[in-house]
C-alpha cells in the first residue's frame, strides 16, 4: 500500500538514526517499528497493583500529634553532633 505520512521532528530523526545504524532503507526500518507498535498493543495489560495497607501503630509514649516537635528535635541534634566534629 502506497501512502503519505507526516512524521513529527523527534520521529523523523529517530528514523533516519536507525536507517543509518542498520543500512536499511526507509521502508524497510518504518514496516519493522509499525509491526512492533502494533504488536505492543495486543498484549495483555499488566496485573493491576494492590498496596496492602496497615493500622498504623505507634509505640508507647509517642504522641502522633507532636511528631513534627519530635522530628525539629532529632533535626537539632544531628546539627549539633556535626558542629561538634
């Protein structure tokens, strides 16, 4: 079948890269990327993924409304164990 396509920018330079590479002329390097395009689209979708979620526990004396305080904490005396090395 004869036909007339209008290649975007990065496509035409991607095909003429690969004719280049392969020594192989246009029609043969556009027939292949087609077949593997459109082999692509006839497999199967992949499995759909499922996070498996948990109850958040927090040890015993951790309040879950001061975890920013406790983390400015463990902040501060990171800086201070490395202004003291």
């Amino acid at each position: 079948m004869r036909t007339t396509l209008t290649l975007d920018p990065d496509v035409a330079l991607q095909l003429k890269r690969r004719m280049a590479e392969e020594k192989s002329p246009m029609k043969r390097v556009v027939n292949e990327a087609l077949r593997v395009g459109l082999c692509r689209k006839s497999e199967k979708p992949p499995a759909k993924f499922k996070v498996k979620t948990f109850p958040m526990k927090l040890r015993p004396g951790i309040d879950p409304d001061k975890l920013n305080q406790l983390a400015d904490e463990l902040e501060t005396l990171e800086i201070l164990r490395k202004l003291h090395l």
